[in-house]
C-alpha cells in the first residue's frame, strides 16, 4: 500500500487510520496536512476524495486555494477552474444564494469558471463527477486556445 499524494509505501495501520478517518491511503505526514487542511478551512470530506480522484486521472488540482477574496475547495489553475462542493445543497437560503453567485461573479471577472457540485454526486457517483470534470477541463481548454 501506498500514499496517494506521495507515493510512499505505508504500513496496514497507516492504512486503516487513514482510510477509517479520510477514505483515502495516506501515509502519516499527509494524513496530519490533509486533517489540519479540513479544521483549517472547513473543507469537506467530499472534496478530499474528489482532489485525490482528479489527481488519479491526471489532473492537477490544488486544494483551498485563495483566490484573493476566499478559499476554494478545489482549483484547477491550468484552465482557471475553481470547484466549490456543496454540503448542504438542499438546504440553501436566498441569502447562501445570492452569496454564491456574488462569489462566482468574483471570480469569473478574474477569469476563473466556478462549477458547484452537490456533495451527494460525489458520494455516490465519484467516477462520474471525474469524468465530467475531465469533460469540463477539456472545453475549457479548448476555448483558451481559440482565444
């Protein structure tokens, strides 16, 4: 067994704390930096399990990255993409609402797309949301180079 961001090997113990705790194989010091990443900035689970998954097909994603007014759950710099996860999506308020479009507002004038994903799609359909987001990484690259 192995780390998934460094591929260091890590014993059964590792393993399983990790796991139990993250649903991902990390060794110790990531299991630490991934915890202090969730307490720090509220990150939920959800977006640990979606940035290691677009890590396993390829893509380079950054987790919590600032993006000059907040964080953001996850970002995808290379095509200026930034994916929020929503962890209450049917429990919104107008007020959450027009907050996230505000957001939204901010960071497309900087060029950024922001997507929001249910945490639910993640939950249960994991591949799925990837191969999406590989879709969306695809158009977007393709509208950089035709500008």
């Amino acid at each position: 067994m192995t780390c998934k961001d460094c591929g260091k090997d890590i014993n059964p113990q590792q393993f399983k704390a990790s796991n139990e705790s993250l649903g991902v194989a990390l060794c110790e010091r990531h299991t630490k930096l991934i915890k202090k990443v969730i307490l720090d900035n509220d990150t939920p689970i959800d977006a640990i399990h979606l940035f290691y998954a677009l890590k396993d097909a390829g893509v380079h994603p950054m987790l919590e990255w600032w993006d000059g007014k907040r964080s953001v759950d996850i970002a995808i710099s290379r095509v200026k993409l930034n994916i929020e996860i929503d962890k209450n999506y049917n429990m919104i308020t107008h007020e959450q609402a027009i907050s996230d479009l505000e957001d939204a507002m901010h960071s497309f004038k900087n060029g950024f797309t922001t997507i929001r994903i249910p945490h639910l799609a993640i939950k249960y359909y994991l591949d799925e949301t990837v191969e999406n987001i590989l879709g969306i990484i695809a158009g977007l690259k393709a509208n950089m180079k035709a500008i």
